[in-house]
C-alpha cells in the first residue's frame, strides 16, 4: 500500500480495527478514513453506498462486526447472523462498485466445523457441522469469506480474507455476559483479587482447548498479507500453539497474584472441544507473532487494574 493511500478502516473502536490503526499509524500511514456506528450504519446500504461514493478509499479493512462470546452468541442468534450479514454484503458490493484496490476481511475462527481435525486447515472450510452455540455467527462469516472469492471470481477483485485465532488486547469487551473467555477471566479473577473473594467460578469443565493471539500480532499479519498475499483462499492467523482453559486460568492467577482458588461448573457449555489453527500458510509467507501468552497477557492485565468494573 502506498503510504499517502486512502484506507478505510471499517470497524475501528473495537479491539481488532483500534489494532489496525494503531499499526497503520506506526508504519506512516496518515490518509486513514474511520466513522463510529452512529456515523455510519453499515447494516444500512443506503448509508454505506454513499459514504463509498464520497470517500472513494484505495483499501479497506472490513473489521466491523457484532461479537461476543458464547453465551452472546447463544442468545441473540438472529441479530448476529442479521447484523453481520448486512454489514458484510454492504461494504463488499461498495468495495467492488466504486473499484477498492484490495480489501481484507477478517472472519473468525468458529468458521471451521464443531468436530473438524486438529489442527484446522483452511481447506475444512465447509466439510462439517458447526457448533451450534455460534452457529449464526459461523454462517454470516462464511458468508463474507465467500462474497470475497466469489467477488474474485465473478468481477476480479482483490479481496482477501484472514481467520484470526481468539483474541485479546486493549479495548477488549470485558462484560461478563458478551465477553470471550479470556477477558472474562480477567475481570473474574482481578475482581477476586482486590475483593478477597476466595472461589472463582468459571464456566465449563476446564478442559476445552484454545489458541490465543494478541490483537496487535493480528494487526501486524494483516498489514503483511495485504502486501503480500492476493490469492482467493482464506489465509488463518493464529501462533499455531493452544492450551487448556484451566491452564489459562492459571496462567491468568499467576500474573494477578491471585491465591484463590478456580471452580468450574460442568454444567454449562464448554463449546467447541479444541480450537487450533493451522498456521503453515501464513509462516510459510515469512510471518510470524512476536507476542507470546504471558507477556500478552501481563499488558493487558497492567490496564485491567486501571478499570473500575461495575458488578
């Protein structure tokens, strides 16, 4: 991308576009376009044809969505598959209509089949049945990944897509009851820390097994691929290593210095059994994460004890 390029940046106060335009602005980029939701609605075509119309950006980075975690997912299914759809197929038609030189949609890693061999592939896209807590969520972003090489296909567009691993950093969601599991764990256990509360309860059995990445390792891998990937599949990002839940919890009470003890309670959902990204692809392209688990996790804990959480 040249650096004097207009870039949209669609999505940019949540975790992964604030990510985004931190990482753009430490490379140079300065012509950076954003909007907030009340500015621009992209679940409304209207609103988002000539916001594209006026603008006319060189790329985007299509990081808007709804998220959440298992219980959110599980709960409001119909606005996640609504919402994301929408938004999706607005900005990528306006990509293509007003001729976006390249465009980078990040999908998720929930995507892949609920029982799909470890680790995933790209190619087990589509070969089995989902999970069905975040179901909806699932399909709207497969939905996106296949507007992108359909778009490819159809009109030849450079539309790319990426799939991140779980995700943590600054600006994370930290509500008990839409946050992922990480910063849920965070919050608990800090929580506990500062009020002496002996037992923390966390959902699930402990043992499902997740990968983690930092959001700005994800920033970074993106910017990467848009310079140096234009092929029609998928690209997955991740550190290609997963630990048990109850080991991030550990992991989690040692940097708190939290002495309590974690109780998990077996009879709520533990979603999908294992989680773990095939990363060959993307390493094989020369990148690579720089941030691993416990220093992430000790910066992001530094900014969890500047937050004052209402219970």
């Amino acid at each position: 991308m040249e650096k004097n390029a207009k870039i949209y940046v669609a999505g940019h106060r949540g975790m992964v576009g604030s990510a985004l335009v931190r990482r753009l602005n430490q490379l140079g980029y300065r012509n950076i376009i954003t909007r907030s939701s009340s500015e621009l609605d992209l679940r409304n075509q209207q609103q988002v044809f000539a916001f594209f119309e006026a603008e006319k950006p060189d790329y985007v980075f299509l990081s808007a969505a709804k998220v959440g975690g298992i219980n959110a997912n599980n709960i409001y299914r119909a606005d996640f598959l609504y919402d994301n759809l929408m938004i999706e197929s607005n900005t990528i038609h306006a990509a293509y209509v007003n001729k976006v030189k390249k465009l980078l949609f990040l999908g998720s890693s929930c995507i892949y089949p609920r029982m799909a061999p470890q680790p995933l592939k790209e190619s087990y896209l589509l070969t089995g049945t989902l999970e069905y807590t975040n179901e909806p969520y699932a399909i709207a972003k497969i939905a996106g990944i296949k507007l992108c090489e359909n778009y490819r296909l159809q009109y030849g567009c450079n539309f790319i897509s990426v799939m991140p691993t779980n995700l943590y950093g600054p600006n994370d969601n930290y509500d008990l009851a839409k946050s992922h599991v990480l910063p849920a764990l965070l919050r608990k256990i800090h929580t506990a820390k500062i009020k002496n509360i002996p037992i923390v309860e966390v959902w699930g059995s402990g043992t499902p097994l997740r990968e983690f990445l930092h959001v700005d390792d994800l920033s970074d891998a993106c910017l990467f691929l848009m310079e140096h990937y234009n092929e029609r599949e998928l690209v997955n990002i991740g550190t290609g290593t997963d630990l048990p839940i109850k080991d991030l919890a550990l992991l989690i009470m040692q940097v708190a210095k939290y002495k309590g003890e974690i109780k998990f309670d077996s009879t709520k959902p533990d979603g999908t059994p294992r989680k773990l990204m095939d990363v060959t692809k993307l390493m094989t392209l020369g990148w690579k994460p720089k941030i691993s688990l416990e220093e992430g996790i000790r910066m992001v804990y530094s900014e969890v004890e500047q937050m004052k959480f209402s219970d």
